[in-house]
C-alpha cells in the first residue's frame, strides 16, 4: 500500500525509504554536541546533508543522550529558532526535535514542516498546538521513563506489545481532534529506557509495529546499543549505525533518521536496487 507523509509544506512519498539528516545545535549532544553550534556552523552542516542526499532536515536544541539536563525555554528558542529561520529556505522538509509546546508553536509559526516529539506530545498543550495546525507532520516517539533517569529504569514485560499500546494510545486523542492519519509518524525510540536486547527486539519485531499502518521511523544512529555489540566509540559507529538503517529499512521502517546521511544513501540504493529489481 502506498503511504505519505503529509508535512507543513510538503507531501512526501514514502514508498521508497527517506532518509532524515540530524541537525544538532546542542554543545551537549551524545553524538556531536557542539560540533555543528551557530548559525553558520548548524548550516554548513544542513547543506552537506542536503548534498549527501538527506530528504528531511532535523533541527534540536536539547541533547536526549542518558542522565542530560532539560534545556530553559529561552536557551532552546534561542538555539533553534535562528537556524530554521534559515533551514526552511532551503525547499525541503525541516524538523524540529522538541517536547515543549512554546517551540512547537514557534517552530511551526515560522514554517517548520514536521514536530519530532520524544515526549510524544504529553507535555501540557502539546497536543493542543499540533492539532490546531493544519498540516504540519508529526513523529511520535516512545519514552520509558525521562532522558534524566531512563538509564536508570528499563522497561519490564513485553516491550513490543507495550509499545504498540503507548503509540496507539497518544495517537487516538490526536485522530479524535481532527488530525488526519496521514500527518502521524511512530518511531519506537531506540535507547529511551530499553535495555541492549529490548532495542534489537524491537528492531526484529518491527512488523507488529506496522500493523496499525502508520510509517516507522528508526533512529538507531550511533546509540549505545550499537556500541555495546561492536564495541565501538560513538564517533566510530558509522558501520553499525548504516547496517541498523538497513535492517529497519527492510523490515519495513519508511524513515530513518541518521548522522552518516551519505553511507546510509549509498546503502539503501543497493536494498533499493535490489528492490526495483524485475526477475
């Protein structure tokens, strides 16, 4: 069945796989925190990705990574609200990676396409500010517990089926309010409160995550998990984040949201090619 991802300004197809480019301007980030900081820097950055063959830009203020602080209102807004003024010139999808309600309206205000909420918007007036838009996209992430203490407290019992349920229920109230299926992403939230095996579990029960027939997206790009099997280093875990794209990619994930944007590309247009493949 073909599926779309209905965003602010775009409509993406995603019968094929789109891959989703991260845009970090924290000086935190697990990953490449302060690499990428300023407005100049964070677009440099943007331009390269779109280069590499990124489809979607994906902008955050607040680092996620175990046992991080929140971020004040103001800082987020200060980080953020710059560089998309610049990124939604660029005539591709932009994301804004954020749970509080102020810069989601902001965000959306001055044009952002998609809100990629770890919270899955249950932060007070969240909801409220994605339904009252019109179109804007939407991923809905799970979370166990909080980026404070999720290391601190993994899930129990059978995660698959537990997070089926959590997505389905913060997605009913949405599609009660008017919101049409077609904006709604779920992502299962690699490393939030899920222990090494949980994660790869998720990862080879995939399916049951699409039987409702909402687009997954996977973000397993340079997380812990990868690194607890290969024994790599964050900034070494290029291979094993690819490899982690592809699997979710051919286990039916739609998006995948990455750093290494041109490995993952290169990777996909063999599964692809594989795909399109007529014999």
């Amino acid at each position: 069945m073909s599926q779309q991802w209905q965003t602010s300004r775009f409509v993406l197809n995603l019968d094929k796989p789109r891959v989703m480019g991260i845009v970090n301007v924290t000086p935190d980030s697990f990953s490449d925190g302060g690499r990428h900081a300023g407005v100049s820097g964070a677009m440099a950055h943007a331009e390269q990705l779109l280069k590499d063959g990124a489809h979607i830009l994906d902008i955050g203020g607040e680092s996620t990574r175990p046992g991080s602080p929140a971020v004040p209102l103001e800082q987020e807004l200060q980080r953020v609200l710059p560089v998309l003024a610049e990124a939604v010139k660029m005539q591709v999808p932009v994301s804004v990676d954020t749970y509080k309600p102020e810069v989601m309206r902001a965000a959306l205000d001055m044009g952002a396409d998609i809100i990629n909420d770890i919270w899955a918007l249950r932060q007070p007036g969240a909801q409220e500010v994605v339904a009252a838009h019109p179109s804007c996209g939407i991923c809905l992430m799970h979370m166990h517990a909080t980026p404070q203490n999720m290391h601190l407290h993994h899930m129990q019992g059978d995660v698959v089926a537990d997070v089926r349920d959590f997505l389905l229920q913060v997605t009913e109230p949405l599609l009660k309010n008017g919101v049409s299926r077609d904006r709604i992403v779920w992502d299962y939230g690699i490393g939030f409160g899920k222990s090494v095996a949980q994660n790869f579990a998720l990862l080879a029960h995939q399916q049951a995550l699409l039987e409702l027939d909402f687009p997954l997206l996977a973000g397993w790009s340079r997380k812990g998990s990868l690194g607890q099997v290969s024994g790599l280093a964050v900034e070494q875990r290029m291979v094993p984040s690819v490899a982690a794209a592809l699997l979710a990619v051919e286990r039916g994930a739609r998006i995948v949201r990455v750093h290494d944007v041109k490995e993952t590309v290169s990777a996909l247009s063999v599964w692809q090619a594989m795909q399109d493949s007529a014999i």
